[in-house]
C-alpha cells in the first residue's frame, strides 16, 4: 500500500493529525509504525468505546499500523473509578477485551497491555519523574481535563501524578502514534514537548472526535470543561447509548436526546450519522410514512445534514432513522455477548458494580 492511501485512511476518522508532514515522513521510514489508544477500565461500555474505537482502529490496522491496545488500569485506580478496586477494574478490562472481540476486532494483530504489568518497574518511576520535573504544578492542573475532571475540581495527590504518567507511556511503550480522542489533546502535546527538551523521539498525534452525549452541549464555567462535560460518558446513562441496549431501549434514549431542528451544529443525532452510520455505510433509507412523505434515501452525510438543515427533514425521522442503524451496528455486539458464557459473565460482574466518576 503505497503512504497517500496509508494517509487517505487515516484521514477517514481524524479529526486533527499533528503533523501531516510527521505522519507522511514516519510512514517513509517505517512500513508498519507503533499506535497506541489508553482506556480507563470504569464501566459499561457506551457506542463510542464499542462502535466507534473499534471503526478507527481496522482502518487503522488497514493501514499497515502496529497497534497497542492499553488497558489503564493502574491510571483507573488513581482516578478513583469503580471505587479505586483494582480487582473490579481489571474484571471491567477483561470486559473491555471482549467488547473488542464483539466488535470485529483480530486480537491477534494487537498488543493488548496492561498498565499494572509496566507500572512495577523502576525505570518506568525514573522516566516518569524526569518527565514530572520538565512541568510546572500550573501546567498539570491545566491537564486534568485528561482525566475527565474538570479544571477547578478539586484532585488528590496521586492524581497530580496521571499526567507526566500518560506522557510517559509513549515513550516507555515506544510509541509512534498517539491515536486519542480530542479530550486526550493535553496528553498528546505534552508528550511532544516533553521528546523536543529531552531529545526523544516525538510522537505524531493523531485525534478522532468525542462523540457528543445525547443531551447535546453542555455549559461548563471553563471552556476547556465543555468537552469534558458534553461528551458520551460511561458514568452517565442520561447521556450514552450502551452496546448492550436493545432496540426499545435505543428508540427510548434517542427520542428524549437533543436534536435542534434544521441545525448541524452540536446536533448529537446528526453526529452518529456522520461518525458511525456513514463510516460503514455508502448509503442508507429512512423510512416514512406516506402522509409525510414516504421512505427518503441519503447517498451521503453531507446529503443527509443538507436535506436537515433545509427542513425536508423532521427531527423525528433523523431519530426514527438513527434508532434502527445504531440498533443494527450494535446488535452483534448484544448477541456476541447474550452467546458468549464467559463474556455474559463479565458484564454481569461489571454490571453489579459502583460506577464512580
């Protein structure tokens, strides 16, 4: 595969890529470059961990790219998530795994890694405090968003600890890469400030969008909070649709989700068309009734958001339609997991527990 179609499918899902021209130079000098995407084990997995992540990542193995897969675990504790009990969160990462196995992901072409299996060695702890002396206090609080706290909330030590350890996963796992959504941005820049002080390789970052929650934009005291309080969260079932929900469930959440008539922008509805359906999709059809109309077909987003912007479009059939794509991209996932005894057993252990934020 020659790089402008290495780039082409990076392109396909990222929302920013910093730098095209570091992108283009790594894939001329290495066939198969390191990526890597971090995910806190702390919950029930929403559309955008199951649906989403798992879209980027094939067009990312698709593109030649050895992938690392990182179970947060240890980060997951330090953050407090399921009550800080690491036995309850690697259970959640072991459901996690299989969410990735449900979603069509060959285990086989990634590294899966486990943060409390690196954690325990010095040179990890050396790495990171060369890393923690090149920051200010001021520059850490100002990254806490990573962590989805927001910027004034009150943190403990430990936690002041998350970022210069984020940062220095890239290097220790030698990444290439960094694959993380925008809410991860503060990471990304950091560790490629942190490689030009300390001579390290710098890592190309690449970042896909945040899914909004289905209550849409939310107001936040710092605009730097905005992101961390709209986005799909796993700690909020008023805002995520889950990849166990059924279609009654999905019809549910969508008809009560924000969806602003004739308008695009911070339109969550609009946004799973745009970053899930039509990623899989060339087109689709949204089924009326005569009197309104009758069955329309969208041969692409922009066609979509177009016919909805001029009013052609109701809300309601935008969710009507929505309903029953996210119910059918999901619906391998529910079964996978409704078959799979182990895998049943997983989330009904990670069901039964707290999730705390």
């Amino acid at each position: 595969m020659d790089i402008e179609t290495k780039i082409d499918l990076i392109k396909q899902f990222a929302e920013e890529i910093v730098t095209e021209k570091e992108l283009r130079e790594l894939f001329e000098a290495k066939d198969h470059p390191v990526a890597y995407d971090g995910f806190e084990p702390s919950g029930i997995a929403p559309i955008h961990f199951g649906l989403l992540r798992a879209l980027n990542l094939k067009l990312m193995l698709k593109a030649g790219i050895k992938f690392k897969l990182y179970l947060a675990d240890y980060f997951a504790l330090i953050n407090n998530k399921i009550g800080g009990d690491l036995e309850k969160i690697k259970t959640v990462g072991n459901y996690f795994i299989e969410i990735w196995k449900a979603a069509g992901i060959d285990l086989d072409k990634v590294e899966v890694i486990w943060a409390s299996d690196i954690i325990n060695n010095i040179d990890y702890w050396d790495k990171t405090l060369r890393i923690a002396k090149e920051l200010s206090l001021e520059r850490i609080m100002r990254s806490i968003t990573i962590m989805g706290r927001k910027m004034n909330e009150k943190v403990s030590v430990a936690q002041l600890f998350y970022p210069p350890m984020q940062v220095n996963d890239v290097f220790y796992m030698n990444i290439d890469i960094c694959q993380l959504g925008m809410d991860q941005r503060k990471a990304s820049m950091l560790a490629r400030e942190v490689a030009e002080k300390m001579k390290w390789k710098k890592p190309v970052a690449v970042h896909h969008h945040i899914l909004l929650g289905l209550q849409g934009i939310k107001n936040a005291d710092n605009p730097d909070d905005v992101l961390i309080a709209s986005k799909m969260s796993k700690s909020d079932p008023k805002s995520a649709i889950y990849v166990h929900d059924d279609f009654e469930t999905i019809k549910q959440k969508i008809n009560n989700a924000y969806c602003p008539i004739k308008q695009e922008q911070n339109n969550p509805i609009l946004e799973y068309y745009k970053y899930l359906v039509f990623k899989e999709k060339s087109s689709i059809i949204i089924q009326r009734p005569g009197k309104f109309g009758g069955d329309v077909s969208f041969e692409s987003y922009n066609e979509l958001s177009s016919s909805y912007i001029k009013g052609d479009l109701h809300p309601q059939d935008l969710k009507n339609g929505i309903s029953k794509e996210l119910n059918d991209m999901i619906k391998p996932i529910r079964e996978y997991f409704e078959k799979n005894k182990s895998a049943k057993e997983l989330y009904e252990k990670v069901k039964s527990f707290q999730i705390t934020k």
